[in-house]
C-alpha cells in the first residue's frame, strides 16, 4: 500500500510529465499559494529531472492578499507593472510553460467589497490580455491544478474536525486524480485514450446542433460547421501535448456566438469570486441571455453579466457522462476544476479556439470575452441530442450516461 508521501510525490511527477508534459530545455512558471510550498518543492525536482532549465516561482499569499483588498486604495488595486506584463509575454513567446497552483481558500475575501474585487479583477485581465490569450489560443502549454487546504476541506465537510475534514479530502483527492493506482501515469494514458476516443466519435458524426432535456432545461445550440471536438489534452503551437486542467472528464466544443436558444438551469452551485450563486435559470435568444434569475447569489451574477459585451453569450459547451470518480464522490467541491468535471457544463465568455478546426476558422461567430465561467448543467436526468443538418437526431447522453456508439 502507497503511502502518502509517496502520493504527494507521485501527483508531482504526474504534473510534469502528463500535466505540463515538460520539455528538455524548457522554462516553467509556476504560480502557486504558498500553502503549498512543499508540494511546489516536490514539483520543482521532478522538473528539473525531466529537463527543464528554468522554474520561475511567483508566490500568492491569500491572507497578504486579502489586507490589500483591505487598505491599498482602488488605483493601487488597479495597477499592474509593465514589466511583470512584459515578463510573463516574453516567457510565454519564448516558450515557457504555465503551470497554476491553486489552494483555494473560499471564505477569504468574505466581507470585502465584491465591486472592489471586481474592479481589480477587471483591470488585471485587462492588462494581461495579450498573454492569456496565447492561453486561450493554446499557443503555449498550461495546466492548473489544486493543491488540498484545511480551509477548502472545512467547506466540503463541515461536520469534520479541520484535520480529519484535510485527510478525507486527501484520499477522494487521490481517487479522483488515479494516485491510488499502481501506475498513475498509466492510469492517465489510458483515460486521456478514452476521451480521445469519444471526442473522434462526436467529431465523426457532423452533428450541427446539440439539444439539452431535463425537469429544467430546453436548450438547442448550434454549432460551427467548422467545429471540432476535443479533450483536455491541446497540443501546443511547437507540438508537445499538453493537459489543460488535472482532474479533466470533459470532452468540448466552440458554439456558435448567436446560435444559443431556449432556458437552461443550473444543477451545482456556481462559486465566483467566493460568491455563491445557485439555483439560478438563464433565458437565452440568439445567443443572448436575455433574462435570468437565481434564488441565491443574484447580484454576483449580475455583476458577471456586466463585465463585458461577451459576457451575456455563451462560449463554450462541454459534455461529461456520470462515470467519473467526482461525480460517484456524490461531493460539492465549490471549486469549478473539481464540480465541473462531474457534470456536463456550459462556460459564459470567451470561447476556446481550439474548439475550431483550422481552416476557415470564423472567429467572428465566436464569442470574445475577458472572463471564461463555467456552470454545471448535468443532472442524472440530463438527455442530450445531437442533431445533423438534415435533421436526424441520436442520442449522445441519457440519463447523464454516454450512450453513443
């Protein structure tokens, strides 16, 4: 039996290798809190072992963090050097890889002003604009993982001790990540094989529209004719492979900007800016939402809505059955890389290119966007169709299960 030193520093190798897929001769920039400093030691050696020639660490201290948003006044907030901008475009244009830490903390900013952190928010996309896009465009390779903290566990079990609440997070942690198998990167290979798999077999069948059915949902999108379907698994502008996000169980597409109509309602809570916002049913009109509501959490999502023209389209629509370790968990992990990969999603803002395929992308029937926010939509009582241009129709999940051949 693994130990869990062994796990840890198993879940270090398995970031580099499969996650970042790390290059000889390459830079790494890794991000991360420093609640996680002793995993990001770990990650560090694995990285050099395999190659890397630099790792550049910038530090993230939530409690630091959180006495700025206290004191510092809104242009101090607003301000991000030219030179750290600059730095993080030159690694990125001379090939680095990103790699994102995160530990979450979810009550941190609780009782700050939310129009505060936005503005902030606002202003640092804003300025990194031409970086994250080389993200989005998958033009260099990226992975964002998590790193398990006492206070994220506390969310997830209340009724727990904080230390149990950590150990208990840790062990569904391992299962859902395939630390617990003999050979996690093997076990990584043959579940990226199987996504592969089910994104060809989409991709195989033209379809041009999808058609979302439940107790709460009637909602048909159109697709590019042009579109494709793939996994968390991007190729990079130079050839390596690359996984976006670790846990992944999705496999997704671009939609069309305008060709999102009827009402979807959520069935997760969605957690923005250490906001709840649950119970919520957006109204959409070619592409547009038009009207919504949500029982908790309405100004927050107002608040999303306003950031931008892009923010009332939708871009992007993912597909996850219920045969996953997060979904059998039966947890609310109130942390989209984990929830939205038990449960088929939808992503307000900015699509993802790489859901096109290459000839005659058509950027401009895509939507563009500073925010990309998932929401969870899959249900166990989730049917989804696909529908060709001629109209025949065949069923892709029922009953949130892939049923597809």
């Amino acid at each position: 039996m693994k130990t869990f030193e062994t796990k840890i520093d198993q879940y270090a190798e398995l970031v580099i290798k499969i996650g970042i897929n790390i290059q000889q001769g390459q830079t790494l920039v890794i991000s991360a809190s420093i609640a996680a400093a002793d995993f990001v030691r770990r990650v560090c050696r694995h990285a050099y072992l395999n190659g890397a020639h630099y790792v550049y660490i910038k530090w993230i201290d939530e409690e630091l963090a959180r006495i700025e948003f206290e004191y510092m006044t809104e242009q101090g907030l607003a301000y991000t050097p030219d030179w750290l901008v600059k730095g993080y475009e030159e690694m990125a244009s001379s090939g680095a890889a990103f790699l994102y830490i995160i530990s979450p903390h979810l009550q941190n900013m609780e009782g700050i002003d939310p129009v505060k952190v936005e503005k902030a928010e606002y202003a640092s996309a804003l300025a990194f604009r031409s970086f994250t896009e080389k993200l989005i465009k998958m033009q260099v390779s990226w992975t964002v993982i998590v790193y398990p903290t006492e206070q994220w566990a506390a969310s997830i079990f209340p009724d727990l001790e904080p230390k149990n609440a950590l150990e208990e997070l840790w062990e569904k942690f391992f299962e859902i990540l395939r630390l617990n198998e003999e050979s996690p990167l093997q076990a990584w290979e043959k579940h990226v094989e199987t996504l592969n798999k089910r994104a060809t077999l989409l991709n195989e069948k033209h379809f041009r529209y999808l058609h979302f059915i439940s107790e709460d949902t009637n909602l048909k999108i159109e697709l590019p004719q042009n579109h494709r379907w793939v996994n968390g698994l991007e190729t990079n502008d130079k050839g390596s492979s690359f996984i976006c996000n670790m846990p992944t169980e999705e496999i997704y597409t671009t939609p069309l900007k305008k060709g999102v109509n009827g009402i979807v309602k959520n069935t997760k809570p969605l957690v923005y800016e250490g906001q709840i916002i649950d119970q919520f049913t957006l109204t959409f009109k070619d592409g547009e939402i038009i009207d919504f509501f949500a029982e908790k959490g309405m100004d927050a999502f107002q608040s999303i809505l306003q950031k931008d023209e892009g923010a009332r389209y939708i871009g992007e629509v993912a597909l996850v059955p219920h045969d996953s370790a997060i979904f059998a968990s039966n947890l609310l992990f109130y942390h989209n890389l984990f929830d939205e990969n038990a449960s088929s999603h939808l992503a307000i803002g900015q699509a993802y290119t790489s859901g096109l395929k290459e000839d005659g992308a058509n950027l401009e029937n895509i939507n563009n966007s500073m925010i990309h926010i998932d929401f969870m939509i899959g249900s166990q009582n989730l049917q989804v169709n696909g529908i060709r241009e001629d109209g025949t129709a065949e069923e892709i999940l029922v009953n949130g299960e892939w049923v597809i051949k």
